[in-house]
C-alpha cells in the first residue's frame, strides 16, 4: 500500500517531494511537501487514498497525527567527500 500511495503522490498535481524516516522502534516519519493549500485538499479527497486512511485505521496504525505548516525557508550543509 506505501508504494501505490507513493506512486499515486507523485501523480497529483502540486506534489513537490517526499521525505521519510522510520527509527529502531518502528515509530516513523513521512513529510510529503505541496506546492500550495488546494494540492493538499485534493490529495486529502482521493478515493484510493481516503480508502488507504480507512484500511490503516483498522488494520496498521494505532493513531497517528497529521500536521499541515507552510515552509518559509530551507537550507542545509553537505560536508564534501574526503579525497
């Protein structure tokens, strides 16, 4: 289901990326960025996707949360290969 979900993602217009991480006790992190609001409320109203929600609360998740922030700056450091 994680693949088709991200397979569909990527199909929706204004999606931007995806980052995910999932730690040694299993509990784990997705944060898929959008190009704007409304590319968030289509991805919310896909059938495949509310019916992805819907198997999850009964099968896989406990609970989880979701928390929709606006990105106002984003910057980073790589240290280069040493030679």
């Amino acid at each position: 289901m994680a693949r088709r979900m991200e397979e569909l993602t990527a199909a929706q217009p204004g999606y931007l990326g995806t980052e995910s991480t999932k730690g040694p006790d299993g509990f784990g992190i997705t944060v898929p960025y959008w190009s704007e609001e409304g590319a968030i409320a289509r991805w919310k109203a896909n059938l495949e996707h509310r019916q992805a929600q819907d198997a999850g609360r009964g099968a896989w998740y406990a609970g989880y949360a979701i928390r929709i922030a606006k990105v106002e700056r984003a910057y980073g450091f790589a240290r280069p290969p040493a030679k």
